[in-house]
C-alpha cells in the first residue's frame, strides 16, 4: 500500500512544487512506482511535466463525474504517474463549503483510497494555502513535509503551520499524521540571510533534529528551466548541482517515509 506524502506550505514561491516534482521523479528512477498529485487549481504540477489535456482531472474525480483511475496520466519519467489538476478545482471549495463540515475534509482521502493499492508512494502537492484543498491534504496523508525558502517572511509563516494548523490536524481530523520534517529550497550561500533562517530552524528543533532534513536545495537556473520543457531535474540536466541536491535529499526522504 502506498504512503502519501503531502507537500505544504501557506506561502507561494519557495518551491513547493519543484520538490515534489523532482522527488517523485527521483523515487520512480530508484525504482518505485510514484503517483503526482497535483491539488493546486494553478496546475502547475502538471504543466512542469508537461501534461497539456487537463479535461480528465482531479475536480472531475472529486465530483464524481469520473473514475479517479482514468484522470491519471503517464509522465515522461519511467514508473512516475500523475493525477493532474485544472482551473475547475478553484470551484471545489464552494462545492466542499456545501458539504458536511467533516465530510468536507474526506474528498481526497477517499477518491486516494482507490489508488493505495497501484503505487508504492503518492505526493501531494498543495496550493498555497491553508485553505479546505490543503486540509484535505493533510488529512489524506501519512506524513508531511514542508519546503522552507531561506527568507525571513517564510520562517514566520513556518511557525504558524506548524504550531497553529498541522498540529491542529493530528488532534483532530489525522491523528495519525507524522511531520516528515523541513526542507530549506532556493538557498543562496553569499547572503548572510539564508545562513540566519538555516540556524533559527535548526535552533528552534534543537530538540528534534530529525525535523530538518540535511539536504539544502539551492538555487539554481537548471532547476527554474527544466519545467518550461516539462521534464523533472533528472531528465533535463541529471549532472546540475540542483539534480544533485534532489537525488541526495531523495534518499533522505525515502528513509524518512
């Protein structure tokens, strides 16, 4: 049965959506049969991977208009699948606020269950938000994982998630629901800055090493240009420092998960 992991962050910009395409991409080249799920309206998990045709997609599942398994599309990557999303999913928050308020929460969980079985991992990728699609995704998930840009407004934004929502989740909703740890993206070695937010989390889980992942992504052009020919990092430039990075954190994850 397959784990979910679910990648989340309120904040746009800190490459939620690059992690969880190179991750997947890296799993499935190790071997393992990956599903991408792409839960963000923008779509832009399925356009990095250059899905075009979006007619078949996640809100069409969630509504019952379709089977879940024809929405499922087969990626450039060997063993790597996705379930794309489109603009309709920007509508199933009216829809979900008309459902029962612990109903609400159950939507992708449920049309997930179906998938468990066909996949050895399934990544979620969330909008930027803490809105009812990314509590479906936490409460769908086994584990979670938060990239962190190294940038002061996304420390803030960190410890809100983490104190005020996620914990919320697992009292609640999934109580099973484990913090795979943090992922520090788009790091900038000649700024002071980076270094600061490194510490401070470090600093803050003093207690919990484990939270942090020992990986750090940096930035990198190879990694902003690979989505525009809609290939993951290993397909596109496998020897950038950026497919590096992904490849090692990848490792990391696999023994987390």
């Amino acid at each position: 049965m397959a784990k979910v992991v679910v990648f989340a962050n309120q904040k746009g910009g800190v490459g939620k959506t690059t992690t969880t395409v190179n991750i997947g991409a890296y799993m499935a080249e190790a071997g393992h049969s990956v599903l991408l799920v792409d839960f963000d309206p923008q779509g832009n998990l399925s356009s990095s991977l250059g899905i075009k045709d979006t007619q078949n997609s996640i809100y069409e599942a969630m509504m019952g208009l379709i089977p879940v398994e024809k929405a499922v599309q087969k990626t450039p990557q060997k063993n790597l699948y996705i379930l794309p999303s489109n603009l309709n999913l920007s509508g199933a928050t009216v829809e979900l606020s008309k459902a029962d308020k612990k109903d609400s929460l159950q939507y992708l969980k449920k049309i997930l269950s179906s998938l468990r079985e066909s996949y050895d991992y399934i990544l979620i990728d969330c909008p930027p938000s803490l809105g009812v699609l990314t509590i479906n995704g936490f409460v769908a998930a086994d584990t979670v994982i938060i990239p962190l840009q190294c940038e002061y407004f996304a420390l803030e934004g960190l410890k809100y998630m983490y104190s005020m929502t996620i914990k919320r989740i697992q009292k609640s909703v999934n109580t099973s629901l484990k913090i795979g740890g943090i992922i520090f993206t788009m790091y900038d070695s000649r700024t002071n800055l980076g270094k600061e937010v490194i510490k401070s989390v470090q600093d803050t889980f003093k207690q919990h090493p484990e939270m942090v992942f020992n990986t750090v992504i940096p930035r990198n052009i190879r990694l902003s240009e690979a989505p525009s020919h809609g290939l993951p990092i290993n397909l596109y430039d496998a020897v950038c420092i950026g497919a590096k990075c992904y490849k090692t954190l990848t490792g990391e994850v696999l023994k987390r998960v």
